[in-house]
C-alpha cells in the first residue's frame, strides 16, 4: 500500500517530466533534420520571413533569393519551411530526374477548403495518381463517338464572335465574354451541355469561380493558406466563399446522382456520365477512389484550373495585339491565306500556321501567368544538391525563372514571337516553355487549354481587328501582379468587323 501510495504522490511531477522530456526529444529531432535543408535569409521568430516581401510580389523576392543563394533556397512561412527551386536545369532535375520525390501536393487550406481533400489538384500518391490517370482518359477520350473536345470549342467560338458582332464595333470590355466562353467549353466537358449567358446556374458559377480566384490571388488569401484557424476567426469575403463552394459542390452531387440510373454505359456523353460509369463498375470495391466526393472535386478542379487560366491569357493576348498592330497585321493575313474566310479555324491548321503559333506561345511565356507553380511537397526525405529535404516539405516550383532567363530567350522582357520561330519562319518548340509546369505535376489540362487558346484567338482574328481607345505607345500590357500570379489588365477596346 505504501509503494502504491507513493506512486500516486509522485505520478504528476514524474509525468510532466516526461512530457518535458518527449516535447525536447520531439524538438530536437526536428532540428536535426532541419539541419541540413537549402540555405536561405535568416527567419524572424514566430513570422518567418513573412514581413520580408510583398505578398503580392512573392515571385520576385524568390527570384531575388535565387540569385544570392542558388538554385535551391529555402523561406518559411510562418514556422513552416519551403523550398523554392529556380532555374531550368534545377527544376528539371528535381520535376522530372526525381519526379516521384517531388511529386506530393502540399496542403493550401484554400485549395482544401474547395476539394475537401479528394479530387486531382489537392490530392497526393494513390489517390492522385488514379483521379489523374482517369481525367487524362476521359479527356483524350472524347471524340470517340461523342463530341469532340474540338467541337465544344468552335461551338463557342462562334457564340463569342456573334456576340461581339452585335456591338458593330463599337466599344466592348471582353474579360466577361471571354470567362464566360471559356467558362461554358468546361461547362460542355463537365455536364454535357452550355448554359445559356442569363441561366442562374451559369451564373452561380461564374460568380463562384470570380470569388474563388479573387480570395485566392489577394493577400487574405495567402494569409489564410498561412494561418487558417486565425484568419477563420475574423469576419470577410473568405466565409461567403466557403459557402458557395458548398453549394457548388451539392450542385454537382446533385447533377451526379440524377445521372445514376440513367447514363447509357455504351456512349458517356461528358466527364460526369464518365465518372458514373466508373463508381458503379467500381462499387462492390471496398477500397475504391470512385465515389462522388472524387467525382465533385475532380469537376470543380477543371473549372478552377480551366477557366481563369486561359480566359485571362486571352485577354491579354487581344491587349498585345493591339499593343503591336503590326503583329496582329501578320496574323490575320496568315489566317486569310491559310483558312480564309469561308469556314472555321480548326486544330489541323495550327502546323500551317506557325507564326500565329508562335505569337499565342510568346504571349504565355511573357505574360508569365504563373510565376510559381502550384506547390508541391516532398513524399519522402530527399537528397538533392547536398542537402536534405524532409518528407511533408512545401516544395515552391519558380517557373518564372525559367520563362525570363536570358540565356533561354532573345530579349526575355519583350514581346517577341521570334522566341518561337526558327531562321525559316518555321514554328520552333523550345523545352524551357514550362508555362503548364514540369514533370509528373505538370497541368492536367495542357491539350484542352492549348485547343482553347489556338481556336479562339484564329476565330478572333479572323473576323476581327482589335483597336486601342488610346495609341498603342500609351497602353499598358504590364500584367498586374497579385500573389497567385500575373494578372492582364482590365481594358475596353474596339473590335472592328473584317467581314
């Protein structure tokens, strides 16, 4: 009994010693295998480098970084490290030579907050790799007795060119008819069909997606991916968004299970009839990724990868050319000789129009939409370059010091579509175009986005010429930079009909 007793007396004191001593050991161990991660500036307590840079500029102070430090340098946020890695030759030994190391999605709780985990872009190992190998087929797959993916985009198109055609050339802003068009090619992949412009649905995701990327791409939105349950406290935008992404995501629940009973297995007519499909193949499986949070997530990943993306790269390659007239010149009688004016642009004259071809690639690489790409994290402890990077690192891939190296480019800060043109006036396809990404994470949706940009900006042009209201050495075409990315500038132009 009075052993038992003085067990009892003692236990407090013997359990917070050793609770001291698990918390030191737990401490310690993180030190140490901190120890050997990439050099970097010297962190603030609590903030990191936080206070160090512009949220809304982070790309060039990582820029700044790399050339103090090198290839690989390392920042934290708050009190969590992160490892930028710049330059073509670093990004492709780690994207591609350690592709499966590199190939983890580090957790954004904004990007959770709209996916819950599950889907392409948020998701990691297994689950990733079969929600990605499935979008691909699916993708690829279309045209295969169903309608192609070229098809849903010269439908478009030729609602976008109507559309503008009812203005004769006066004034028009065309962010808004450029988001919507492309907004409705995903709508048609997604759901089978295009909503019409005044469709509250069609608007409910148009506002969503807006919101989406606004939070996304401003300060609150990098504060939130910093601090979430602090930044969750206080009142703003970012709660009126969590709730349209519920509402988003029990639409699609919603489009999904009235297509159950119904979808015919012998001819899916879109992604959502695909995905059906797979989840009753699949439903005696106990341990199966098809289910309807994959198939919600994975939708919602094509519209917010899909939409603001190519839409924003179309407007500001409308903003180029009427920077440049004469480019613009040179396009449109590229396309008269080449398609004319009798029929549609269509994918089979890109190789016959290279130096339309061109022009569209030097607009993405200047432009540099995305300076960073979306980050990654390491699946395992990595050895690269001498130092160690631990499993569960945030990995930030610096695509932009790739898109403005000069050694890569001729005059890396201009508009210059000789970048893409080889002695002959040929198209020349260069490796350090790394506007989609590198390696294993490298965007899902490359082959719809280069259709897009390709058949939109042919139909454009073919019937439009797009003027300034100011002289075109007095626009603007720098990119506006928020902490997402690089942004085109809003503007009203004149798109005068050639026909």
């Amino acid at each position: 009994m009075d052993i038992l007793l003085a067990l009892k007396t003692n236990a407090l004191p013997a359990v917070m010693t050793l609770l001291v001593m698990m918390l030191l050991w737990k401490i310690r161990g993180k030190q140490s295998s901190l120890r050997r991660l990439p050099p970097g500036p010297r962190p603030n307590p609590l903030l990191g480098n936080l206070f160090q840079f512009n949220l809304n500029e982070a790309y060039k102070y990582y820029l700044e970084l790399s050339k103090k430090y090198g290839s690989v340098v390392t920042i934290w946020l708050a009190n969590t490290p992160v490892v930028i890695i710049s330059g073509y030759e670093a990004l492709k030994e780690t994207m591609i030579g350690l592709g499966e190391e590199f190939s983890g999605r580090a957790n954004y709780p904004l990007i959770m907050k709209a996916t819950l985990g599950y889907g392409v872009m948020s998701t990691s190992g297994h689950r990733w790799k079969e929600m990605r190998r499935f979008s691909l087929m699916t993708l690829k797959n279309f045209g295969m007795g169903r309608r192609s993916i070229e098809e849903r985009v010269t439908e478009e198109a030729e609602y976008l060119v109507e559309r503008i055609k009812k203005f004769e050339g006066s004034a028009i802003s065309p962010a808004d008819m450029l988001s919507n068009a492309v907004t409705n090619v995903i709508c048609s992949i997604v759901f089978g069909h295009r909503f019409e412009l005044e469709d509250p649905q069609f608007m409910f995701l148009l506002q969503t997606i807006n919101s989406y990327f606004s939070i996304l791409s401003s300060p609150l939105g990098q504060l939130y991916n910093i601090f979430p349950k602090l930044v969750g406290l206080f009142p703003g935008k970012h709660h009126q968004l969590f709730k349209d992404l519920k509402d988003a995501r029990d639409y699609f629940k919603r489009e999904a299970q009235a297509r159950m009973n119904n979808v015919d297995p012998s001819c899916p007519q879109d992604f959502i009839d695909a995905f059906v499909l797979k989840i009753k193949e699949e439903k005696d499986k106990p341990d199966t990724e098809y289910n309807l949070e994959n198939l919600v997530s994975s939708a919602w990943n094509m519209f917010s990868a899909g939409t603001e993306t190519t839409s924003s790269t179309l407007r500001h390659s409308l903003l180029l050319m009427m920077k440049h007239p004469d480019v613009q010149e040179r396009v449109q009688r590229e396309i008269d000789e080449i398609v004319g004016q009798d029929r549609w642009p269509s994918i089979e004259d890109r190789q016959r129009l290279p130096y339309t071809d061109a022009v569209i690639h030097e607009v993405q690489r200047s432009m540099d939409l995305s300076p960073i790409a979306v980050p990654h994290k390491t699946m395992c402890d990595t050895e690269y370059n001498g130092y160690v990077i631990p499993k569960g690192t945030m990995v930030f891939p610096l695509l932009s010091s790739v898109l403005i190296d000069p050694k890569l480019w001729k005059n890396p800060n201009c508009f210059d579509p000789k970048n893409f043109l080889d002695g002959d006036g040929r198209f020349k396809k260069s490796d350090a175009f790394v506007v989609f990404g590198m390696g294993k994470r490298a965007c899902l949706g490359e082959a719809l986005a280069r259709t897009e940009l390709f058949l939109f900006f042919t139909s454009l042009l073919q019937h439009f010429t797009f003027k300034a209201m100011v002289p075109p050495e007095e626009l603007d075409t720098t990119p506006t930079n928020c902490s997402f990315g690089r942004m085109p500038r809003t503007y009203e132009c004149y798109a005068v009909p050639r026909i």
